[in-house]
C-alpha cells in the first residue's frame, strides 16, 4: 500500500524510519539501547501511531523511484535532474569528481513525473588529489577516482531530448558542467534554489535537506546521485502557495527572462541600503548587483534606486537580460544601459 506522505513509487514496506521525538517537558531518561539491538516488528505501524501525536514527528528514508506508474494528462517536458561534487567552488580552477543525472518526463498539465526515471552517475579523475575537506563533506576520496572518466557518449544519450536541466544550485553547477561537456550549454538551465520563492512558499529555509525533512524525509547527503533523486521528490510535491508542484513553477519560470541589475556608480553612503535590499557586491567590477526576475519588477527597481540610491538624479544603470539559455552560466546575457 502507498502511503500519502510519500510521493508514488515508494512503498512503505521495510522503509527504515527516524522517529524524532519533540517532549513537551524535560525527563531524565536511562540511555536508549543501540538501534541494531531493537529488535521492531512493525515499524511502519509504529511510525503511523507516533506520526499522529502531536509531540513527535516521523522521518522516513528517502527512498530512489525508478517508475512513476502515472499517465499523461496533457504534453510532457524532459526534463534532467543533475547534481554535482567537484574538488572546490571554482570552475575555472576545480573539476567536477562526481556527475549524476535523473531524465524524466514531467506531465505540464499536473506538474508531476511520469514513466520511467534513467538514472546516470559516475565518478570522474579530476587529475588532481581531492582534499581531506573535500572527502569529509562528499565521502569522495583520491583512490575512488582514480582513472575514472565520464562517458561523454552515455551522457549524450541521457541530454538527447531534454528541454531543461534544473539542479539545485545551478549557478554553481552549470558553469562546471558547461567546462567539461560542450553540450550542456546548448540546453536551458532552471534553479530550483533560485527559481522558486520557498520562503513564501512557507519554508524557512531553501537548502535541500531542510526542505526533504519538511517533507518527512531524510537520506545520506552530498553524495550526487542520491541528491538527484531527493531533489526529485521535493520538487514533486505541491507548493503551500502556488498550489503547483516544484516542477511546474521551474518550467514556468524557464520560459521567462530574468534580469541582474547593476546600481552602477551607487553612492557609498547607500551600502547599507542596497545590503539590506539584498544586493550583492561584485568585487571584480566594484558595483553592487541584484537579481529580478521580471520586467515588472525590474521597473519597480528602477524607481526605488531613483528615488532612494541616486537621490532623484538622472543616473544610468546596467541591465543583463538573461533566459534559460544564459541563465545561471558564467557567460554573460544581453546587455543595456539604462537611464533611469
């Protein structure tokens, strides 16, 4: 039987559980025995009494869907679910030392998965050592990747086809992806960090585990392939207020132009000002910029710098439109200077 909190194609049957337990008052207790030596009939029943007390809540094991037993409404979009390790946070100067992609179709008229999920991961000899740091976070060592390449042919057949790539940092992921296959950069990126406003979707916070544990899930993270598949599941769940899944607010938000914005020449004294309106600083180029993600709201920027930044002066800005093609990549959009 499928249980409701799980999205479809997980069965409950021998699913591991973490019970979380949240006591309204402090007891001195006698140190639990060890999980290996509980000996639990029927977890799944325990987990579903617990789940209905108010002071505990059930963690369950994300477990990886390879079908999704669900039937096209309307049209599909492929979509690839892609997920990164690398030996640094430079995709100039580090490589990618685990690749690992989910392609599956996405119904556009549910905003849910359907069919079969073709799973690709592989470890890859970056020609370097991969730092002690570098293994602690990922479990990646030098050894495991010794002499190991990508399969640029089998990669080619998992993007043959694909309308979007969404990773969960794609600003992160893409310029590293883009450096090592030509081929990533001739197809849309979405984000599903970026793309999707999970504070007003009523999460406190957007890193991937955060959101799986909102969700009743927990799994073994840092690892690319097993971050594919819980990316999948989140993104598989309705939204608290959009009322659509994950997958269909990123498709959407694909089809549309996104902006950066330069307050270029911003008087000094506005630091703390554009800060706390979110802008950040780019050191290279010496000017504060921010992201927005329509021309209405781009508008809007333009009238609030006039008034409150430049001080009612004319002033002129510069504007980076950015789409699925550009979006997230190292390489630049279509630019403009503006006169606001």
């Amino acid at each position: 039987m499928s249980d409701p909190q799980l999205p479809l194609g997980f069965d409950t049957a021998d699913v591991p559980v973490a019970l979380v337990v949240k006591p309204k008052t402090r007891q001195k207790t006698q140190r639990a025995p060890t999980p290996q030596s509980v000996a639990i009939p029927d977890a799944e029943a325990m987990a579903a009494t617990l789940a209905r007390h108010p002071d505990y809540r059930v963690l369950r094991r994300l477990l990886p869907v390879r079908h999704f037993d669900r039937t096209p409404q309307g049209p599909v979009v492929r979509v690839v679910v892609l997920d990164t390790e690398t030996t640094g946070l430079d995709h100039a100067r580090d490589k990618i030392i685990e690749l690992a992609m989910l392609r599956v179709d996405v119904d556009t008229t549910t905003g849910l998965p359907v069919g079969d999920v073709l799973v690709y991961d592989e470890l890859e000899d970056p020609g370097m050592p991969v730092s002690k740091e570098i293994q602690a976070i990922t479990g990646i060592s030098s050894e495991m990747v010794k002499g190991r390449h990508l399969d640029e042919a089998r990669i080619a057949t998992v993007l043959e086809g694909a309308d979007l790539v969404i990773a969960h940092n794609a600003g992160f992921d893409r310029p590293f992806c883009e450096a090592r296959i030509p081929a990533f950069a001739q197809l849309p990126w979405g984000c599903s960090f970026a793309d999707i406003d999970w504070k007003k979707e009523g999460h406190g916070s957007a890193k991937l585990e955060y959101l799986a544990m909102e969700k009743g899930w927990f799994y073994d993270a840092h690892r690319a392939e097993v971050d594919c598949h819980a990316l999948l599941a989140v993104l598989g769940e309705q939204l608290l207020t959009s009322k659509q899944s994950g997958l269909a607010e990123i498709i959407a938000a694909s089809g549309k132009s996104s902006y950066r914005l330069q307050a270029t020449g911003a008087p000094f004294e506005a630091k703390d000002l554009l800060k706390a309106r979110s802008y950040r600083w780019n050191s290279d180029q010496k000017v504060w910029h921010t992201r927005l993600t329509d021309e209405a709201q781009l508008m809007a920027e333009f009238e609030w710098l006039k008034s409150t930044v430049y001080g009612g002066r004319l002033a002129r800005v510069q504007v980076e439109k950015l789409n699925a093609d550009t979006k997230y990549s190292s390489r630049a959009g279509e630019l403009s200077n503006r006169q606001i």
